[in-house]
C-alpha cells in the first residue's frame, strides 16, 4: 500500500494550509489571539481559514480537501 501522506499530514493541503498559518508571524500571532485555549475543533479550524483564506490558499490549494482535525490538533498543540 502506497503511503498517501505528505511530509507526516493527511495530504499536500492539510500540509500548505498549516505552512500558511504558522510560517508567518503576523497570521501566526492572530491565530494564537483568536484560539487562546486552543481551537474547539475541526470545524473551528476550518471556519477561522476560510476567513482568511476563501476557498483557496494564496498558492491556489483548495481547502475542501484539507484535513480539518488535524489543522485543529496543530492548533492546539501551540
């Protein structure tokens, strides 16, 4: 069975998507502002990205294949 991972996250999207947040200060800064005690969830995470984001990340990822629990448990671990 082929691994499907990319770089340890479920695919390139949930990859680019946590690249986005927590490799610039600045967006990195508002997350940790907007989730203090952690992100509640998937659905949280996704909801806080697409307001930054839209549909796409600024490369052009679309975010509807992105694993949202998993950008959560990132969140989280900051």
């Amino acid at each position: 069975m082929p691994d499907t991972k990319y770089n340890g996250w479920t695919n390139r999207e949930t990859w680019n998507v946590t690249l986005w947040l927590f490799n610039d200060q600045p967006r990195y800064n508002w997350m940790v502002a907007q989730f203090p005690a952690g992100c509640s969830g998937a659905e949280s995470a996704e909801a806080f990205c697409r307001s930054i984001f839209g549909k796409k990340t600024p490369d052009k990822y679309l975010l509807d294949n992105v694993n949202w629990q998993e950008v959560a448990e990132a969140i989280n671990e900051q």
